[in-house]
C-alpha cells in the first residue's frame, strides 16, 4: 500500500488495529511507504454491510451488494473477488480501495454506520 493511495478518512490497520487516517497519517505514509505497522483492510462482506450496503443472491452462486441511491452503486462478489459492476468490472480487494473508488463517483465519503 502506498500512501498516494490514501484518503483522509480511508480505514487502515495501523500496528495491527483499526484507523482511520488522517492528515498526519497520509504524510508520515508518504515518507515511509514500506512501512511494516501499515496495512490494508481486505474487503470483506462484513466491511460491505458496516458501510451500509444492502444484500441480493444472484445466480452463479454470486452476491451483489448495492447501496441504495439515485444511481445504484452495486458491488458483485464473485468467486475470485469484489468487483465494482460497470464497464470496466474493477476489482476491489480492500476497504480504501472501495472508499476512494465510491469518492470519486459520487462525491461523497463513504463511511461505516
């Protein structure tokens, strides 16, 4: 993980707890980006409902995740990964990732309840 990657707000594990980053935190990343005590969050289906998405079986023995707006934003969990469902299938494997990807789409933070 580098720390061009991070947001103020994203969720790390930092020495093996949860963090959320802040603007301190992005600037000592920047300057040690192999960092041993910073991690990145795997994306998980716990991750996905504490952000507040909604669940829906789909066939293929897949799960899409949606989170209700205007324009869904849907995440597909597939048997090889997370995946944002657009034209571009991007695969998501951590919570900054899928922090930043919804940012940039939206406009808004996406934070846990």
């Amino acid at each position: 993980m580098k720390a061009n990657e991070l947001r103020v707000g994203n969720y790390i594990y930092y020495d093996n707890q949860l963090m959320e980053v802040d603007h301190s935190e992005i600037t000592d990343l920047y300057f040690q980006e192999d960092c041993p005590f910073h991690k990145p969050i795997p994306l998980t289906e716990e991750w996905l409902l504490k952000f507040g998405f909604g669940v829906n079986d789909c066939e293929n023995y897949q799960t899409e995740y949606k989170y209700q707006l205007n324009n869904p934003f849907i995440i597909l969990d597939r048997k090889d990964g997370y995946f944002y469902i657009d034209a571009t299938n991007l695969e998501i494997k951590y919570v900054h990732q899928l922090q930043n990807l919804y940012f940039a789409l939206i406009g808004e933070e996406l934070l846990t309840d």
